[in-house]
C-alpha cells in the first residue's frame, strides 16, 4: 500500500461479539484475529483495579466479579441515563463501547504491524439517530477518526455481492445477531447495491434466547429443590447461568439435549436441557422475526417489489437450526447462511477500502481536470464527478490508483459500485394541526433513500410572533401525521423573527439527511431570510466538556 | 397507566416528606446505578429499563418544590391504598377466623408469618374487624345467582367455566348445572365458549397440559409491567374469542407498539406479549394449555386460604363456609366447591370438618329458584336467539362462497349482492366491512399491477432495444406469473407470441455479419441457426449459404490440412477433416477428405505408440541397459511394427549418449 492512501479498517461493534477487518493486498476482505488468535472478540468489558479487560477474559471473571463486568453494552446506546459506577466513577455506553473498539484496533496493529487511524464503523439499520451519534462518539473516545457508520445489512450485503456474480438480484438480508434484529431487502446490481427497505427490533437477539434459558433453568432450580427462592437475585450465579445459557444454546445447535450444572448456595442442580423444551421457550421470540420480516415485505410491495431471489441468514444467532427451519417454511425458500460472524466487519472493510480508494480516484480526476473538489466530498458527489468525467481520463486514473495502490485494476474498479441506502426512521418537526392540537408532520419518510432533501413550508400560528421553536421528532411511522406522543424528540432550535410580522407568515424548514442517515436541519424565514440551524443534540449522546473527559480518559487507559 | 410513587421508589420518607435536594439527588444517582446493573438482566431487565426511562421525569418531580409536594401527597395516598389491599387480604383470612367467634393466638401468629406484618398490624385488624361484624348483620350465603342484569350473568358464567378448565375441558354436565343455575339456555353457553366440551368427568385424566412455567412467568411479568390480568384482557377480547381474531389484535398490537418508535419499556413489553400471544394463539391446542395455567393460578387464591385455615392439620367445620364462599367467588358450583376443598385437604393430609346437612340447603335452594326463572326468562331469548340464528347462517354461507372464490372482484360482487339484499342488522355491518376491505385490496392490488406493468415495460422495451428478446421474454414472463389475473395479461401474451419469430429475424441477421474470410465461423453459425430454429423462416436461405460456400471450405481446410500436417499436428488435421465432413458429409469431395483423414488417424496412433514405449524406456530410470532392452523386447515382439524404424533410432540415440559418457 503506498503513502497517500490511508487504509481504512471495518469494524463491527456487535452487542455480543466484535471484531475487526481489513482489505489485504490481494484485495480480499479478511478479518484480523485478537491476541488470543480470536477471530471475534466478546463485547464484554472488566474493570479490574485501574486497567481495563475486554474480551474472553472479561468475559470468563463475569461470574467472579460480576458486578465489575458490563456486558450487552450496545443495548443501552443512546440511552440517556444509563450509568456504570466503578470506583465513584460514572461511565456512559459510548465510553465502555469504546473500549471495545480500542482492543480489537490494538490487537489489529499487533497482528498486522501498521498503525491504524481510520475506521468504519457499523451499526443496525434500526439505529436512530441518537443511536448512531453514540455509535460515531464511540470511535472518537477511542482515539480514530471514523470515517462513516454503516448499516449492518448494507455493509453484509458488501460482503455477500463482493463473493458473487454480477447477475442482479434482490436479497434479503435477515441478521440476527446478539441484540438486535434487522431484516432488510436488497438489491444487488452490477453497478451498484441498492438498499430498499428495512425493519426490525432493536431488542431482540441471541440474548433473548440465552435469557429464555435462565429463567427456565432457575424455575427448574425451585422445582428440583422445592424452594422458592429468586436464584436470580444473586448477581455471581445469574452470570454463571447466562454464560451456560450462551453455550448451551450453541451446543442445542449440534446436540438434541445438553445437561446443565446449576451451583447456588452450596447445592449443585443439574438439569437436562432438550432442544424441544429450548425451542418451546423460544418460539415466540422466532415468531416475532418473521412478524417483522412480513411487515418489512408488505412495506417492499408498496415500493413495487414483491418477490426476492434468495434470503441469507447473518449474525451469529442465526446459526441456531430452527431459525432456518422456520423462514423456509413460511417463505419456500432455503435461506443460506452466509459467514455468519465475519460478514459484517467484511463487508465494512470493503466499504473502507472503496471510500479510501475513491479518495485516491477523485484527487487524480482533480488534478487531471483541473477541476476542484472538495476535500469532504460525500460519496454521492463524487460518484456524480466520475460519472461526469470523459471515461479515458477516469481509466488513466484508476490505472494511476491500481499502480501506486497495489490492487488489482478490478478491485479499483468496483470500488466505484455505487451503495444507496435508506433511512430507517421517519423524521419531522412538531406543527399545530387546524384544531390547535400538537402534531407531528413528517417531512422525511421511513425506508427513503439517502441522501435526500426536503423543504416545506409552514406558518407562525400568532400575530406579531417573536420567535418559532422548532422540535425535531424521530419515529417508526410512514404516515405523513403522527400523534406527538408516537414519536421521541431529538432536537430543537428557536428562530427569530423580524418584529412586526403578521399572522400565518411563513416559514421555510429544509430537512437534509445525507448517506450516513445524519440529518442537517434549517429554518428560514421569509420576509428577511433570517435562517437558523438546529442542532442535533440531545442529552442521549455524550458531548462537551463530558466527551473530552471521556475521551481524556481512554487515551490514559491501558486495555487488555 | 398508574406509575410507581417516585418516593416509594427512591426509598425516601414519604412522612414527613423528604425535602432535601441533596438527599434526593444522591437517592437518584444510586437507584440510577442500581437500575443500570439490572439493565441486561434475564429476568428483571425489563422492569429495570423502565425505571430507567423514568429517570428525567423523576429529576423533573422530585426536584421541583411544587411538584414534589403533589407526590409526597399521592405517596400517602398510594400507600393507604396499598395498605388497605394487604389489609382486604387479611381481614379474608381474619373473616375465615371469625366465623367460630373469636381469633387464637396461634391464628395471629399464623398471619403474622403468611404476610409478614408486624403483629401490632394484624391486631389493629382484629380490632377494626369485631367493630364491623358487631354492626353488620351476617348475610345469606349462596342466593342471589340467577338475579340480575343478563350481562352480570354472562360474567360469572364465564368466570365459572374459565376456573372448570383447570382440567383442560369441560362437561355437559358442568353447562347443564349452569344454564340451570343462571337459567339461560345450554347452547348460548356453548355459543359462548371456545373451551373444549366433553360428556363426562373422567376421574383416570392425565394431568391437563398446562404453559410452561417459565413462560408463563415471562407473559406474567410483562402483563404486570402494563397492568393486565391475561392475555385476553392485553388483547382486549373476550375469552371466547376465535384463535384468528386474537392473532390478528396481536400482530396490530405488536405493529403499534413499535411504530410508537420509543424504545422503552413499555414497548418491548408490548412486543413481547404479542409475539406470546402469536405462539399461544397458534392452536387450539396450545391455547387450552394457556387457559388451564390461568385456571391454576386463579386457584392460587383459593389454597392460600384453605392453608391459612389449617391449624396442626385440622380445619374447623366453622372456616369451611367461608372457604367455601371464596371457592364459589372464583367460579366453582356449590357442590364443585366442597369436592375441591375435601380434595385439597385429602391430599395435604388435612381433616376436614365439615357439616353435611348445610351443603344439601344450598344446593336445593338454588335449583327452585332457578327453575322459576326459565319460565319467565326462557322465552324472550328463545326468540331472539332463533331469528339470529338464522341470519348467522346465512351470513356464513355467503362467506364460506366468498372464502371460494379466488377472484376478488368475484368476492366484492357476492359481498354486494348480500348487502343489497339484507336489512341492516349486526351481519351487514360484518359484511360491509369485509366489503370495504376488499375493496381496498383491489385497489391496492390493481396499483401495484400498474406500477408492475410500467417497471416491466420500462425494462422490457430496454431489452427490445439490444435485441435482447430473451430477456424481455424473461420480464413479461415475471409479471405473468406474479399478476396470473393482471390487465394486461393478454397485451403481454401476444409480445410473448411474437418473441420467437423476433429472434429468428435477429439470428438471422446476425449470419450475415460475419466476415466472409471467417469460414469455420460461418458454418459453424449457420449450422447452430438451423438447430436452433427448426422451424425458421430462414432455413432455406440459410442451407443455400452452406452449399455456397462447399467450395471455398474445401480449399480454406485443404489449406490448413497442409501447415498442420507439417508439422505433424496430426490431431488437428483429424479436427479439420471432421470439420469438413461434419458439414459436408454428401458432398463429391468427402470421399477424399475421409482417405485423408484414415491416414492421419494412422500416424497420430502411431505417434502415441512410440510416445507410450518412450515414457516406458524412462520410467526404469536413467539405466541406459534397461531403457534399451524395452525397446529390444518391443522390437522382438512386434517385428513388423509401423514404428519400428522410430524405435531402432530411439536405440541408437541410446547407444551414443552410452559411448560419450563412458
Ligand atoms: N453456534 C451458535 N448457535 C447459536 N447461537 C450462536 C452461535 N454462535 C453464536 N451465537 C449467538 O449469536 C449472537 C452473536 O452474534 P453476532 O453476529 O456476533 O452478534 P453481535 O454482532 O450483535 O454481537 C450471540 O447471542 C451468540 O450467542
């Protein structure tokens, strides 16, 4: 790899398990094992006097100190007060996730003997945008610059076109990992993949199924032992049965039944798990999958496509049998497991690999044409610039690339495949409908691609109106009205109107979402085009002087 | 929904009320890091997320004077309440005490241990208790049951054969005492009922199948976390709903609660409880299992209290009355209940004193009156149950036809057809309903057949452009199969009939293209044209071209015939033979060409023969002696050999490499 262009690493920050790829010099996409020549690292953080663990040691002293142990921090992203106290300290999801991210990057840097700096970062297509701030904060405490969040679906999909042919097809990508559900539907074409819808449930995971396990483990502890104590209240052996749980779960995979050694309070229980009884625990949580799936489908047919070529099953959880029994009795197809563990940070790696190279592209093309681009081009602009420039100055250019990259001239070629996706929430401001009631009036729809623009116009409610408080509301509806109570607010701005202005005045909003799904929010007023721009910014994200205390902190920190 | 009292569960004194800020907020920041540790638990994650969700609201609360002070005073309020229920529950058990007069020491002691109060609580009771019963007269037991509204009837009676199930079925003998007791007809009961119904008791019944524990426990913690009692009650259906109806509430419920788009408690909660109930729902089966748990734990109550009336293994004849009250709150007939409570004390080794003479009163009592009833009230219900009877039918016929019909226009029009010829009633509303619902469908369905139709003409017409005809093919195709009834099957079936002859004109063409000088290209196209089109209009035309140029192939693979024979590339000149005689086979020139052709099969044989023996001769490895005696024997074996000339210079070229090296 030359000088100029700067590699960029894919990681994916799962709520169970992480890990880290990168797209090597034969231009395949592989993933970097950690220091115990791990190929996934578990997400799971220890606070061990000072020093920071995180991974399969972690995870084993969970049931030793179990209250110095955050596990399934992924789940409490954006969550406002979320807190874990350690020594007097307070840290929020996005410090303990970053963590996470700082011990597969170091052990990537071992492994490969290069220093890392730019990241990609994935995250499931249901994140809100509170969710994906985190997700983008996270890497910065860690130290990176990351480069752009990336959905899950979209970035497997990366990984799933890269190993097939060129045909087109429509996938659906159905992802279950460690806490979250995503079904997406996708189509890949030659020149570009192209994300259509998504769904899913950002509480339903592998985990969900662990904890299935445990409390029936626990009720079988009282039926055996005929008491009727809560085992569970007691913190060393609920961690003891969800570490059982999890391996118990994988082995059910194999095995039909798997005995279960449950230690409480100086007596040994040992229960025998069947794969019937596991399935029965468990066959609502199935059944809330395919909901989503056929909701995500009906939505699909609205945009004009009602059928699909093949399902493919990513995220560890899908390897359990009956997630694939049961898709292919609803849908008649045979859904394929497709690398299941490593096709996100693959695909992810890919998308890094394409963002540097098209950043190599773009300079040569300036250069040659001497037309000027800016430095922070999106993606889509630039892809318009190719598509704008005579096609033998774009081959010399990637000629150039090829050369001093060392890939191939195809890789450098299908770096240009162009990826589009969609948003997965509907966005808009908070108006007062005709009856004076509160409402929300969506100006961006769920399952829209990105980026995508948008201006509408409204009216100040009151003569001689000073200013105008604009809220802006996230939500799951595709309906152009929501009910304010339907929809969780994730910013705001005043702006300022001249003085003197009449009733019913108008007032510009312009929506902007660009590719990563963040969203650029202006209001204008027209008599004197005062503009004011609301920030995204809610108390669910760290930020400010906290940000920089985290961020202070974590380059202070030694991680194993 | 009502939500815990931010003092309670902060744990601050309510009385006097906590006013320090700083107290406060410290309570605050430790329930804050309480509640994020259980924030992934199994079990109580849920729960702990929900608090955690009421972490802004409880700083807005607490830390507001005003609003504080409004708190403190429902705190007080709640607490009373809260209070008051534990005391219902004692003073049920202190009731079951005081029908032999008084209560032992050894009963307060009981109750103390059974709700784990202070004894000074219970006494305040008991106290609280003798004042009533001085004032109040002591009511009739077990009259009553056939008076009141219909509606209250239809409530016990559900309630009656909800608690039957806990054996997984019921009896016609269980529904015949019960239209006798409510005087109401055994088919409305039946009507009413979707629980299985069987002739008899069977005393040798296995165990009815009931939920899984850890399941039902699940469901239990999510209905408790948003207040309901059952999943019918989650559903807002009556129990006797049909297993479609509840899984359809289920699937909305479960879309509304996440199109509510937060992500809190409540929502996964809702989540949650609908997808159990798409698994509960699932069968009858499965759904008799949910309804015979619930029986159990609706049971629950009834055992408590026949525990807190044991003393040293004896109950007295004095608690069983009131026993027996609570069995028949719950639903059991008067004859059921006492069964159920001997029962339950025969099987924990209780005795049980009871007064035979009372049971038979009661029941007596209950059938005269119930007999009186169905004069009066029978009629009238007979009626109206008869007229609506048939409209049901009816009803239900029309839509066993449109269940049918696989048309939906076909579906509309019949359901037309009925509305216009039925008087409103509650069957037309049904029905208009579904009309609209169809209509609806057609609509939708019609739409997505024109955005259909304009995607795959939009592609199809791109494809006609690059002469693809195939792939065009392919796409009307697509859209035949997914719109078997679209509007424009038929304009797409005849672009399919036209497809065939389109190709035979591309193909066609596409000869002609061919550089003349390319000749084993141009007959090799040709002759792929005429297999591919067996019925082409260009076959004539075509066979005419291949006998055109015999002449001109000839020389081209005499031509080549030559080069390669130089350079002895015998299998190519067998290719080329072939090539010829593949496409001219008849022709004045083929006699010639097979001659050549034996030849060349002759030398690649040979050719191979001799490369064969030199692998041989190889193989024994670098002695010289033996590599010669291979050949030798070859020799000896075959004296007349077509290669034996090749052979004894192979044995030459040995003998002079031998006399170099020696
Ligand atoms: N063989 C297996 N059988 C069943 N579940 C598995 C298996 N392997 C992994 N899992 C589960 O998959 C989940 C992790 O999947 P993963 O794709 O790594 O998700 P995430 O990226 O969210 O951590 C965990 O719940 C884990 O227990």
């Amino acid at each position: 790899m030359s000088e100029q262009a700067t590699k960029i690493f894919g990681i994916d920050l799962g709520t169970a398990y992480s890990s880290i790829a990168h797209v090597d010099e034969h231009g395949k996409a592989q993933v970097i094992p950690n220091s115990d020549n791990q190929r996934v690292t578990p997400s799971v953080v220890f606070f061990d006097e000072g020093e920071i663990v995180v991974g399969d040691v972690a995870k084993e002293n969970s049931k030793l100190y179990p209250n110095e142990v955050v596990s399934f921090v992924k789940r409490a992203m954006g969550e406002a007060d979320f807190a874990f106290e350690y020594n007097g300290e307070s840290f929020r999801a996005e410090e303990i996730s970053s963590y996470i991210i700082k011990k597969v990057v170091q052990d990537a840097e071992q492994a490969l003997n290069e220093k890392i700096t730019d990241i990609v970062i994935t995250c499931p297509a249901y994140f809100g945008i509170n969710e994906r701030e985190a997700t983008q904060k996270t890497g910065e405490i860690a130290g990176y610059n990351v480069r752009q969040i990336i959905n899950e679906p979209t970035a497997a999909a990366i990984a799933y076109g890269a190993t097939q042919s060129d045909d087109p097809r429509i996938v659906l990508v159905y992802d279950l990992g460690g806490g979250t559900f995503d079904i997406t539907m996708i189509e890949i074409l030659p020149d570009s993949i192209e994300v259509i819808c998504t769904g899913g449930d950002h509480n339903l995971g592998g985990k969900d199924w662990d904890d299935r396990i445990v409390a029936h483990l626990a009720q079988e502890f009282q039926n055996i032992t005929g008491t009727d104590m809560d085992i569970l209240e007691d913190a060393d052996t609920c961690q003891d049965l969800q570490i059982a749980a999890e391996k118990a779960k994988k082995i059910l995979g194999q095995r039909t039944k798997t005995p279960v050694v449950i230690t409480h309070g100086g007596e040994r229980v040992k229960v025998e798990l069947t794969r019937e009884k596991f399935e029965e625990l468990t066959e609502s949580l199935v059944e809330r999958t395919i909901a989503f799936t056929h909701e995500m489908l009906e939505k699909a047919k609205e945009k004009g496509y009602s059928i699909f070529d093949e399902i493919i099953l990513v995220g560890g959880a899908t390897r359990m049998p009956q997630i694939s029994s049961r898709i292919s009795k609803d849908f008649s197809v045979t859904p394929k497991i497709f690398d299941p563990d490593e096709a996100v940070a693959k695909g992810a790696a890919i998308y890094g690999s394409k963002l540097s190279l098209n950043d190599e592209l773009i300079k040569r093309i300036a250069k040659k044409t001497n037309i000027e681009i800016k430095e922070d081009s999106g993606v889509v602009e630039q892809a318009k610039v190719i598509e704008l420039t005579p096609k033998k100055i774009v081959d010399e250019a990637v000629q150039e690339v090829a050369q001093v990259t060392g890939y191939s001239l195809p890789a450098v070629e299908e770096s240009m495949r162009a990826i589009k996706d969609v948003t997965s929430k509907s966005f808009g401001v908070v108006v007062k409908n005709v009856g004076k009631q509160e409402e929300v009036y969506n100006l961006i729809q769920k399952n829209s691609h990105v980026p995508i623009d948008v201006t509408k116009q409204f009216f100040t409610g009151a003569e001689l109106q000073e200013t105008v408080l604009i809220r802006i509301m996230e939500n799951d509806v595709y309906d152009q009205v929501v009910p304010l109570n339907h929809a969780t607010e994730i910013g705001t701005a005043v702006l300022t109107l001249p003085p003197g202005l009449p009733k019913e005045s108008p007032v510009q909003i312009f929506f902007k979402m660009n590719v990563e799904g963040r969203l650029q929010i202006t209001a204008m007023e027209s008599t004197e085009s005062r503009t004011v721009e609301a920030a995204i910014k809610t108390r669910s994200v760290v930020q400010g002087e906290q940000l920089e205390e985290a961020k202070e902190r974590c380059q202070s920190l030694v991680v194993y | 929904m009502t939500q815990q009292n931010f003092f309670q569960l902060l744990n601050l004194s309510v009385d006097p009320p906590e006013e320090d800020a700083k107290i406060i907020k410290a309570a605050i920041k430790k329930k804050q890091t309480a509640w994020s540790r259980f924030r992934n638990h199994p079990t109580k994650g849920i729960q702990a997320k929900r608090f955690l969700d009421l972490i802004p609201e409880i700083r807005k609360v607490m830390l507001d004077p005003v609003l504080r002070k409004e708190e403190a005073r429902k705190a007080k309020r709640q607490q009373h309440v809260k209070d008051e229920l534990k005391a219902s529950e004692i003073d049920r058990h202190l009731a079951i005490y005081f029908t032999k007069g008084r209560v032992t020491d050894d009963e307060i002691k009981k109750l103390q241990t059974l709700h784990s109060v202070e004894v000074e609580t219970i006494l305040r009771r008991v106290i609280q208790k003798e004042k009533e019963l001085a004032s109040i007269p002591s009511s009739v037991p077990g009259t009553a049951k056939n008076s009141g509204t219909l509606e209250e009837k239809l409530v016990a009676i559900d309630k009656s054969l909800g608690i039957q199930m806990r054996k997984g079925y019921i009896t016609n003998e269980e529904i015949s005492s019960l239209a006798e007791t409510y005087s109401i007809s055994q088919d409305e009961i039946i009507n009413r009922t979707t629980y299985p119904v069987r002739e008899n008791n069977n005393p040798t019944d296995i165990e009815p199948k009931t939920i899984d524990k850890t399941i039902e426990k699940v469901i239990n913690r999510n209905l408790k976390l948003l207040e309901k009692s059952s999943l019918y009650e989650f559903l807002d259906l009556p129990v006797n709903s049909g297993l479609e109806s509840l899984k359809n509430r289920a699937e909305k419920l479960r879309a509304k609660a996440i199109a509510a788009g937060q992500k809190n408690a409540i929502v996964t909660a809702s989540a949650e409880l609908a997808g159990h109930c798409s698994t509960i729902f699932k069968s009858e089966k499965t759904r008799t299992a949910y309804d015979v748990s619930k029986a159990l734990a609706d049971l629950d109550a009834l055992n408590t209290d026949i525990a807190a009336a044991e003393m040293e293994g004896v109950i007295r004849a004095e608690y069983f009355e009131a026993l027996h009250k609570t069995a028949t709150e719950l639903g059991m007939g008067a004859d059921e209940a006492c069964s159920y409570i001997e029962a339950y004390c025969l099987d924990k080794n209780w005795v049980l004193k009871s007064k035979q003479k009372r049971r038979r009163q009661v029941r007596l009592y209950a059938t005269a009156a119930a007999s009186v009833f169905i004069v009066i009230a029978g009629t009238i219900l007979m009626f109206q149950m008869l007229k609506h009877n048939r409209l049901k039918n009816e009803y239900q016929s029309v839509l066993a036809h449109v269940k049918n019909q696989t048309q939906l226009e076909k579906k509309r029009d019949l359901l037309s057809a009925y509305l216009d010829t039925h008087d409103q009633g509650k069957f037309t509303d049904k029905a208009e309903k579904k009309f609209e619902r169809i209509q609806i469908k057609i609509k939708k369905r019609n739409a997505i057949d024109k955005r259909d139709y304009e995607k795959a003409l939009k592609q199809a017409t791109g494809f006609h452009e690059e002469k693809a005809y195939e792939k065009a093919g392919v796409i009307y195709k697509k859209y035949l199969k997914n719109h078997p009834q679209g509007h424009h099957v038929d304009a797409f079936k005849q672009k399919i009939a036209v497809i065939p002859g389109l190709i035979d004109d591309r193909d066609f063409q596409n000869l002609t293209l061919i550089s003349p000088q390319d000749f084993e290209k141009r007959i090799t196209a040709y002759n792929t044209y005429l297999t591919n089109h067996p019925e082409g209009k260009y076959r004539d035309q075509t066979e005419k071209m291949i006998s055109d140029m015999s002449r001109d192939y000839y020389r081209y693979i005499a031509r080549k015939i030559k080069i390669n024979e130089k350079e002895k590339n015998w299998e190519e000149c067998i290719r080329l033979c072939d090539s010829y005689l593949t496409f001219y086979k008849e022709s004045d020139r083929a006699v010639d060409i097979e001659g050549e052709r034996y030849f060349f099969q002759k030398q690649l044989d040979n050719s191979q023969l001799l490369e064969g023996l030199m692998q041989m001769a190889s193989r024994v490895g670098r002695n010289n002696v033996k590599a010669r005696q291979v050949y030798l024997d070859y020799l000896s074996a075959n004296p007349d050999s077509p290669i034996k000339y090749e052979v004894k210079r192979e044995i030459a070229k040995l003998d002079k490499r031998r006399s170099k090296y020696r």
